[in-house]
C-alpha cells in the first residue's frame, strides 16, 4: 500500500498500473535481447488471490500469461491454512492461451520452511523443507517433473526427453544413487531400476546426477500412472529416499482433489468475493428490518394483526405452517416502534458513519477514522480525500462483525420479542383452561399490563419474594433463557473482536467509539422491552405452581 496500515488491515497487496507495468516491461526486455530460450520466474510477497487490480483494474495474471512465465512464488499466509499451496492458472491472451503455476510457501519465521527451485533446460521444480534441525540429505528431482503440480497443459513439441536427473544435497558424500520407477495401474510394483552417475561438474556445489531411459516406455494417457522414487546412500551408512510422486513424461497434469479450504484461499479473487459477501449482508439486513415493518404497517391499520397472530399462535401444532411462524417471528420484532428505529440508525450508522478510530499507521501517529469502506488518514493526500485506504483489507473487521454480530443481534432481538408475544398467549390459554367460566373477568385481565389480579395473587407474600419475582421477570420460561444464553454468546464474540481491535489500534479510541458498546446497548434494551410486567410475571409463576 502506498500508506502502510498496521495489522490486521494489510491483507492485500495493491500494485498500481505504473508497478504493474514496470514488471511487464522487465519480463519483456528478456524475451526482446536474448537469443536463448528465456525461463522467467516471478516472486512476490501476495498471493493472487489477496492482490487487488490496480487502478485501471489491471492485474498481475494477465501480464505474467502474456509473457509466458513459469512459476510466480509468493508467500504472506505464513502456513496457517497449510504449509504449501499451488494453483495452476490457465488464461487466454490476445493471441493465445497461456497457463503458468502460483507456488506458495509458508514462513521460515515461525515453520522454518525453505523451498530449493531448480531448472532443468526450461523445466522448474522444487522441493521444500522445514528446517527445524540439523539439515538431513535432500533430494530433488529435477526432470520428470511432478505432474501434479509442476507440469503444464500446453503440448510439448517432439519427442520426450530420455532423462532423469535429481540433484543431492548432503553433508557426507554420496556413495550410491539409483532410481525406481513404480506403476499404480499394476500395485506399484517395480518397472525399471537403474543408477544415476554425477555429473562431472566444476564445481562441488552442483550435486547432479544423471541417467539416461527411454522415455517412451512411460507414455500413458494417465498422468498418474507411474511413479518415480530416487534413493541415497552417504558414505556415513544413512539411507535417504525421496518422495514417491508422480510423473508424465508427456507433460500431463494431473488436477487433484484438494482441501476446501486450501481452494477457498488460493483460488478464490477475495478483491471480488468480498463485495458479494459485503453486499449480500447489508442487503440481508435491510430486507430483515423494512419487510416486516411494512407488513406490519399494513395488518395494523386494518386492526387484523391481533386477530391474525392469535390464529397462528393458538392453533394446534401440527396445522402451523412454518412460513406462518416465520412471518409472525419476523412481524412480532418489527413491532416496537423504539427498538426498530434504533436498528435502523445502528445500520446506517455502520453503513456511512466511521466505527471506530484508531492509531492505523503507527503508535505515535494520528488518530485514523475507520470505514465500511476502509481507512481514513487524516494526513494523507488531500487530492484523494475520497480514497479510503486498505479496502479491501478491512474485511478482517468488517464480514466478522456484519456476519457474526449484527445479523445476529437482529435475528436474537427478534426472537425475544416473539417469546414474549408468545408468552402472552399462553398464559392467556391457561388462564382460560383454569378460570371460572362465570368469571368472564378471569381472562380479560390477564392482558391489562397494570390491572389488579385476583385475589389470591395478592396473598404471595410479594414482598418477601421481591428478588424472585424480578428473576422471573427478566429471565422468564426456557425459551427466554436460551435467547438470553445467546445474546451472551454473541456479545462475548463481539467484545473478542474489540479486544483484537484494541491490541492493534489502540484501547482508548476503540472503547469509546460506537463499535465496541452499541452492540451490547442494543442487546440489553431488547432484553429490557421484552421483560413481561413483574405482576404477569406473578401470574404465570401462580398458574405453573
């Protein structure tokens, strides 16, 4: 970024069309002043799929399939999905189709992971190590390559290459080196056995050995089908082997099946992923506010939402519809004016307005102001005061808290205020199950909020049990319990992410921004106005005893 912003909102790499082209014009000076076939390879910090276009919406792909490189190595995950990722791009140019592999590798800072990248007359390979003692004999092969993910799709021209070559890495000398060759198709059992002699070199430091086969023997449409191991033996008696992988001596690709979540990180453009999940929640929100406020508008000023909740709610079970409940759940949440509006400006606030500031930049900096759509500094370039910086880095904070604290607020507040529309009906049904038919007031008083109840209720001891009652009041049945149980859930994750928030951006600025304490505000004024009346709460605590 051209404004560096402190963890967690650097998660992308954003090249500008000037970098993006200086690249294209490096690659291309070597493919114009050489007379020899060119190998290029890319390195660089960001995975794709974390790097955004540039201005113009210009990308990185794009450049390095017009000019045909090989491999582009990159890193930045530092091995907490997995401890190597590979994808294989393939992509249409101007004048042809072009494919070229993304190889990542996890970090040495903390896995202590080294990758070794040789090539073979154009043939790149690897083969990586986590170094977290002493260096042990290393094996790479450097042609065949492993076709699961070194080959390429694009067709090789001639005949394959009758070599098999592997470089060694030790510190003892190496007395013995052959090569097997395997076939799955036939229990993996042994093909071709043969040796490899070192290549006589100038210098020590080039470990190569080499065999000649005929390579046609290994044409197979599977790209799978055989599979090569190399084996060492060191002048110090210790017998290394090498990974058993496969090979296509036609340059097959053999496209496996790999973690979903390996998928989702490295072959997902998260620059494009994240304005569908930001969109579609925001939109998921203001549908779950306005739609059952309309509706309920609508019954309300024809006087037949009572009649109609009533015939949802009292009806047996099994002539309940689900949508019936959901619509009831939905419209008994919109139903107080106070809560709902209060929602609605939370959600515009979050939409528009700043959530939190923040020291973005550095300890000692200035006070930066944090978007939905991304970081405001008050000393950057006063020609881009509309630019926010590092969007779309900022979905580290915002798709958490959108997805496990705001939805959910709404859809627990709803809920609780449905609990009580039912509770309200059911003591209603008991009530009329155990009143006096003659009383015709038994039941009519249940629903006065304030309204004197029957004698007996006045006689149970209600001051000596002041503290139950208010217990009963705010906790009510189990179903009132369980939705409290979950606002304390979803209010614990909330205060995690402020925590991080506050480790990261500074606790004064945080704690006192609308982010961190509107959440718990809206909780606790939704578990308030749908407390039941302390004497119906008497009444219900009577009719269960």
């Amino acid at each position: 970024m051209s404004v560096g912003i402190r963890f967690p909102s650097n998660l992308f790499g954003h090249p500008t069309d000037k970098r993006i082209e200086a690249v294209n014009s490096e690659l291309q000076y070597w493919t114009n002043h050489s007379n020899v076939p060119i190998t290029k390879v890319v390195f660089g910090h960001f995975p794709m799929s974390f790097t955004t276009s540039s201005e113009q919406g210009h990308r990185y792909e794009s450049v390095f399939a017009r000019q045909l490189i090989s491999a582009y190595l990159c890193g930045h995950l530092h091995a907490k999905v997995s401890r190597q990722l590979w994808r294989y791009h393939q992509m249409r140019t101007e004048k042809r189709s072009s494919s070229f592999w993304e190889w990542e590798l996890g970090d040495w800072k903390e896995s202590r992971l080294m990758r070794i990248l040789a090539i073979d007359r154009g043939a790149v390979s690897f083969i990586d190590h986590t170094l977290t003692q002493a260096f042990q004999t290393s094996i790479l092969i450097t042609y065949p390559k492993d076709s699961r993910n070194m080959n390429t799709l694009e067709p090789k021209k001639g005949s394959p290459r009758n070599d098999i070559n592997a470089l060694v890495f030790s510190k003892e000398v190496v007395l013995n080196v052959s090569a097997r060759v395997f076939d799955s198709h036939n229990e993996f059992k042994i093909v071709e056995e043969m040796p490899l002699q070192l290549v006589a070199s100038y210098s020590a430091h080039k470990p190569l050995f080499h065999a000649k086969w005929n390579a046609e023997n290994y044409i197979s449409p599977s790209p799978t089908r055989y599979w090569l191991q190399v084996f060492v033996l060191d002048s110090g008696g210790m017998k290394t082997i090498s990974e058993l992988r496969p090979f296509s001596v036609e340059g097959k690709v053999a496209i496996l099946h790999r973690p979903w979540l390996n998928c989702l990180m490295f072959e997902v453009e998260w620059e494009n992923m994240y304005k569908l999940l930001l969109w579609s929640n925001l939109a998921f929100t203001s549908l779950l506010l306005f739609i059952p406020k309309i509706l309920y508008h609508l019954l309300k000023k024809r006087s037949s939402y009572q009649r109609w909740a009533l015939s949802i709610l009292t009806s047996p079970i099994q002539q309940r519809k689900v949508c019936f409940w959901l619509v009831c759940f939905l419209m008994e949440g919109a139903s107080s004016k106070l809560f709902w509006f209060s929602l609605v400006l939370y959600v515009l606030w979050i939409s528009q307005m700043p959530w939190f500031g923040g020291y973005a930049t550095s300890e000692n900096g200035d006070i930066a102001q944090m978007y939905l759509s991304g970081w405001s500094i008050p000393s950057f370039d006063m020609s881009l005061t509309n630019h926010k910086l590092s969007n779309p880095d900022v979905m580290v904070i915002t798709l958490p808290f959108l997805y496990l604290v705001v939805v959910p607020l709404v859809v627990l507040a709803y809920g609780l205020f449905a609990e009580r529309a039912v509770a309200y009906v059911r003591c209603h049904r008991r009530a009329e199950d155990t009143a006096d038919p003659a009383d015709t007031t038994a039941v009519s008083t249940c629903f006065l909020t304030g309204s004197p109840g029957p004698e007996d209720l006045i006689d149970l001891s209600y001051k000596n049990k002041k503290i139950k009652f208010l217990m009963i009041k705010f906790c009510g049945g189990w179903t009132r319990r369980i939705l409290l149980l979950a606002c304390l859930i979803i209010a614990t994750i909330h205060l995690k992410l402020s925590s991080i928030l506050m480790s990261a951006y500074g606790t004064t600025p945080v704690v006192l921004s609308p982010f961190t304490w509107m959440p718990l505000l809206l909780f606790s004024l939704a578990a308030y106005c749908t407390m039941l009346p302390l004497d119906y709460s008497v009444y219900i605590r009577s009719v269960h005893s």
